[in-house]
C-alpha cells in the first residue's frame, strides 16, 4: 500500500512541485570513497597528495565544511545515507559481518532512497560496495531488493577488502575476474597473490557506461569506490594493506610503500572523478546532474602508513571509530554548474540522513515517514534564509561497548563513551579539535544533550544499548 500511495504521490509532486529545477529534474549521483578524511583532499587543506580534479570539482561547485558522515564504521554510515534515519533509528547501526548477517541488512519494510527516486521514475544504479544485504539470509537487503534497477560490485564489506577479488557480483550472479586469490586467516578472506583487475578500475569504467546509457530520462548513480581502504587481509600478512596497481606520481617518493600506496589510492580516486565530471560535460549532462562527493566516515591506519605524514583528519581530532570530529566529519563536495554558485563554501551544518530529503525535493518526490531528513537544496542554490537547521544530530557505537555522541545546535558536541561514562562536552565553535571538556562551565547544555541522548534512539534486537546513566 505504502508503495503504491509514493507513486501517486510521486508523480504528482514532480508535475507540480514549486522546487522543481527549470529544464526538469536533474540526474543525481552520489560518490562515495571509502575511509577518505576531511584533511585528504588540496581543497580542504591536504599538503602532499595530488588530488587537481576534486580541487577543481570545489571551485566549481560547494564544498561543505560542516558536514557529516551517518556513522564513524562503514555499514551504518551508509545505512543513514540510504534511508534518512539516523544513527539511532535507522535499520543497520554497526558492522555485524558473518556472524550475524541479518543484523547488516536492510529489510523489506526499509525504504530506501532509491526506492523513493525508483518510484519517481528514475532509473537507479549501485556500483560498487554496498555492505547492507548479501545472498543467503541477508537476502532482504540486497539491492535490487532495496530500489535499485542495476547493481555491479562488492555486497559484504569483507569480500571489499581485498582490491583485486576473484569475482564481482552483476546483480545476483557471481561475475568471475582473472584474479588470483589466497584465502587465509579463519574469517576466509584473502589476498591476491597475482593481480590483474584493479575493482576500482571496474567500477569507474561501469559507473560511465551507465551515464551514458542513461540519458533519456532521470537517473541516480550510487557510486561507492573502495578505496583507498585497506586490504586488510593484505595488511595481516604483508604488513601493508594500501595494495593499489601502482605508486603513480609517488613511486620516486623515499617513502615505506604503504605511504607510497595510501596517497596513490587517493590521486587514483580523484581521476575516477575526473573522468565522471568530464564525461558529464561532454554529453551536455553537466547542467541537469547533481554530483555529491563524499566519504563514508574519517580516515583509517590500517594499512600502516604514516598518518602524521599526510594528517588524514585535518584540524580533528579522531579517526575512523572516533566519535570525535576526525571519525565522522567528512568531505563533501556538491557539484551542478548553473545552478551552484561557483567559489562558494558552505558551513551549513548537514549529515549524510540529509540526502533523503534533498534527492527527493530535487525528483519532486514524498519524503517517506520516519525520516531524520532535512533537505540542503536552498543552500546549494543560494537560498540560504529558506534553509532549515537540525537541533540535534546524533551517533552511537557498538564496536567497543555502546557510546553516544550528540550535536547539538551545531556547536555543542556531547560524548558519552561506553553507556555509563560521564557525558563530555565540547564548543566547537571554540575547540574543533575536542581538546577541552567544557561540561562543568554549562551544566545547561549538558542537561539538553543528556536528555537527548535518553531519548534519540529506538530500541533494536539487532543492536541493544544499555541505558545512559543521568549524568552527574
């Protein structure tokens, strides 16, 4: 019934929505990178790894400086993106791998974005990693289960780990690669011991053919690159998990090869966008597509390199599963030339639930119930006395015990690790690197954000929590 009640809906709201874009409603992409920091990227201040086409890309469009991943881990980060819940409602709130599969997968009763821009009559493609639903029980989540028409790529996280796979999955059918694998360690992973397809590689040649096949009527592109995480199994047993075809311009680098691997993973990654805006602007698609850069959560260390060497979360403080800024605020690069003043940045403080309702205004869509979802389209076209402001935005944490994390008014930052922890309290506006608990000098907040806390999530089977201690 739901569905059919969002088709009517649907196609009412894109003849008549007063937001609608002049020239119809535009294409919609979403890149994802992989572990990707806030301080990776030229544009947000990365002094030694060559990124000239996403610099290029934040002249040209918006870069946020405020925005925010869904979760400090992969699967819930993306789990937030998808259906616009946050970390605290939404169906997928940890990495539960195999042991508990269903725990990671979304459900037929989930509606997804792209089902919402799948009903709107978009076409809807996934490339890439998906991570949310997998063959075998977790069947409910696999994505074209979940809105989308066409899916190439990795659908669990730990076959995502290794870069050159021995197989690949085009819809529901293993795809076989010429890669050869080793399997090692008890979870069955593996590294490649001769390598000749680079999956990444793959994808950006997949996520262009579907654009270029798909220019007759409005469609949204989901890309999800891997890198530049780890290939973690690489990482147990060669001790360098930045496994990538070549060190590109770092080969002469007097740098370990996992240095060497980490920033040419990142330069690979920022010619795959190139390649897309380029592409976009040949086909005269470059006025009518939305492109949103982004990355899943803060960066990593697991491939071994020298994060003091390339300072991966910028002025934060954390990396990935930190609940501290460096963990979870992310780069975000809104792309739409005609329509996005060019040169201009944001500060407009949006997380990735946000997408839900932006893509939706954009494809004159229903936002569906239940969302945490505030649309940020008056930011990107300028309109920012319409623009709507969250009071609260929140994350949790099961990796190592349950803890929370809560903004508040877009300054206020509330920590509790572990559920009966004291709750910490930091001024963004005045420490952006977490350095100093301020709780004792505004007991006021303290008691909002505490209060908060109690009440942000919904209980799950799936994911328990304890709950909070009343902060004293």
């Amino acid at each position: 019934m739901w569905k059919s009640i969002l088709v009517i809906l649907a196609t009412a709201l894109a003849l008549t929505s007063s937001q609608a874009v002049a020239g119809g409603r535009p294409n919609l992409i979403w890149v994802m990178a992989d572990d990707l920091g806030y301080g990776d990227l030229g544009c947000y201040g990365q002094k030694v790894i060559k990124t000239p086409h996403l610099d290029r890309m934040a002249a040209e469009g918006m870069p946020f400086t405020r925005f925010y991943a869904g979760a400090t881990v992969c699967a819930p980060s993306r789990s937030v993106l998808l259906t616009g819940q946050h970390h605290g409602h939404t169906r997928v709130r940890g990495n539960a791998g195999a042991k508990n599969p269903m725990a990671q997968a979304l459900r037929p009763e989930d509606v997804t974005v792209a089902k919402v821009l799948h009903d709107a009559g978009y076409t809807t493609s996934l490339v890439g990693k998906w991570g949310l639903g997998d063959v075998g029980p977790a069947e409910t989540g696999l994505p074209r289960r979940q809105g989308f028409d066409h899916f190439f790529g990795y659908l669990n996280q730990t076959h995502a780990h290794n870069h050159f796979p021995d197989f690949l999955w085009r819809d529901e059918t293993r795809v076989a690669l010429p890669n050869q694998v080793t399997h090692v360690g008890d979870a069955g992973g593996g590294y490649a011991t001769e390598a000749r397809v680079y999956a990444d590689d793959l994808f950006a040649d997949e996520a262009l053919k579907f654009v270029a096949n798909h220019q007759d009527r409005p469609f949204f592109l989901y890309w999800c690159m891997v890198i530049p995480h780890a290939n973690n199994e690489r990482t147990r047993v060669l001790k360098n998990g930045a496994h990538v075809p070549d060190f590109g311009p770092y080969a002469k680098e007097d740098w370990p090869p996992q240095d060497k691997g980490q920033a040419a993973m990142i330069t690979r990654l920022d010619s795959y966008v190139g390649r897309l805006l380029a592409q976009l602007r040949q086909l005269g698609l470059a006025e009518n597509t939305l492109v949103v850069f982004s990355s899943d959560n803060g960066p990593h260390n697991e491939s071994n390199h020298d994060l003091k060497r390339f300072q991966p979360s910028g002025p934060f403080s954390g990396i990935k599963r930190s609940l501290t800024d460096g963990g979870i605020r992310v780069p975000a690069i809104a792309w739409w030339p005609g329509h996005i003043e060019p040169g201009t940045k944001s500060d407009h403080v949006a997380y990735f639930g946000d997408w839900m309702a932006t893509a939706a205004e954009l494809a004159g869509a229903p936002v569906p119930p239940g969302c945490d979802s505030i649309s940020f389209v008056p930011t990107l076209l300028g309109r920012i006395a319409d623009q709507k402001q969250h009071e609260f935005l929140y994350w949790e944490f099961h990796e190592r015990g349950f803890s929370q994390a809560a903004l508040y008014q877009g300054r206020w930052k509330g920590i509790r690790e572990r559920s009966m922890a004291p709750l910490v309290l930091y001024d963004l506006d005045h420490d952006s690197a977490e350095k100093t608990d301020v709780a004792a000098e505004h007991p006021e907040i303290i008691a909002k954000i505490d209060a908060y806390l109690k009440s942000a999530r919904s209980e799950s089977p799936d994911w328990p929590a304890k709950r909070p201690a009343v902060n004293r």
